[in-house]
C-alpha cells in the first residue's frame, strides 16, 4: 500500500520567494495533518483536516503560513513570503479518525532551506 | 494536554530486551497512550498505543501500569535498526511531542 506522500523531498530557496509543499495522504485516510520539526522546538502540529475541511489552525506560525485541501487526496501548505527561520523538516500525516484509537501515518518529509 | 517524561537517552546491546519507560501521572480517562519512532532522516513511525490493557503487536509490547500513570514499552529484541528516538504521546484529539528517548543499540 502506498503510504503518505510528499513533495518536493528537498527544497532550497531565497528568502522572499513562495514555497509550496504538497502532501498525498493515504487513500480513504479523512484526516490530514500538517508538523514542523526544528531543532529547537521539536515536533509541532501546524494546522490539521477533517473531510478537506480545516479544523484547527492554531499551530500555524503566522499569517505568512497557508494551508488548502481541495480534495481527499491532495493538501499544499505555502509559505509567502518565506524567510531563513522557516527553515525546518516539514511532515504531513493523515488518518482515518482524529481520536486516539487510530495512529497517524507520517510521510517523508519536506526539508526546507530559505537562505 | 497531559504530559509525559520519559528519559533522555538509553543504550542497549543487540539482541537483548529494551524497556522504554514512560510517566504520565495526569492522564485523564479518554487518553490513549500511543508510542512512535522516528530513526534518523525520516518521518515518525507509529509502533503501538493503548487504552488500559497490555498490547503486544509485531513491533513491540506496551505494558500499562493499572493505575495508568506509567507505561512501559518493550522491544523484545533489539536490533541495530532499533536505534531511533522513541516519544510517548498521550492522546485524546491531537498528537503533541515531547522530547522522546533517543535509544542507542550497540552490537
């Protein structure tokens, strides 16, 4: 079974310029998380979806930071404009149920660079 | 959301049993208890949860105290593919990360 998946695995770019990473959840999976990992603060949940629809936000850094889910099977997180402390391992993760009964499926990652 | 400490590091010998501990002393009825992996240059990798009993999959075992204010899971044998940091998460809604215990496996 293909699990979740994401793209571009690597990224590197100049600070201002718009980043945007894509994410595959698994296939029948209704919730779609979105994480940031640094050095300094870990593991952090950014924003997560139920049935395409945002649920919560609260984890999103801040209004440069954007997230869409136009269908079940695709989700883009933008960073507009980016900057050098954005840099970070980004993960997407998707479900079938937001409780704790049910694991999380982690993809990859997206490691970014802003210079 | 309840939180978990679990040690910072542990070390072990391939081939011999891993027990993982893990406090969470203000767990509330409706949290599961859920441990990942995550092994260098990868994603978090689900291994097992649980609610009040013991779990055993392939992967590990989770040993849940009867008061459920520790656990403790159980890598039966380890492997050097085993070395990774392991994090204890309590769950209701939302998975929120601690620090995790980075596990060295020495052949």
């Amino acid at each position: 079974d293909a699990g979740v998946i994401q793209s571009p695995r690597h990224e590197v770019t100049e600070m201002g310029q718009e980043v945007t990473l894509r994410c595959k959840p698994i296939s029948g999976h209704d919730y779609l998380f979105w994480y940031r990992q640094t050095m300094m603060r870990g593991l952090e949940l950014l924003i997560y979806f139920n049935n395409n629809v945002p649920i919560d936000d609260s984890g999103m850094p801040e209004d440069r930071f954007s997230a869409k889910m136009p269908n079940a099977s695709f989700s883009t997180l933008k960073i507009q404009p980016s900057e050098p402390r954005d840099s970070a391992v980004y993960f997407c993760a998707s479900s079938t149920n937001r409780g704790g009964n049910q694991p999380q499926h982690f993809g990859d990652g997206t490691r970014l660079s802003i210079l | 959301d309840a939180k978990t400490t679990q040690p910072n590091s542990m070390e072990s010998n391939e081939e011999e049993p891993v027990h993982l501990p893990c406090n969470h002393s203000t767990i509330s009825g409706t949290d599961y208890i859920h441990w990942y992996r995550q092994l260098p240059s990868q994603g978090p990798e689900y291994v097992i949860h649980g609610l009040t009993s013991n779990v055993n999959n392939r992967m590990a075992s989770l040993a849940i105290a009867e008061d459920r204010k520790s656990s403790t899971l159980i890598l039966h044998r380890a492997t050097l593919r085993d070395a990774a940091v392991y994090y204890c998460i309590l769950v209701t809604d939302k998975l929120i990360f601690g620090t995790g215990t980075r596990l060295q496996v020495f052949p």
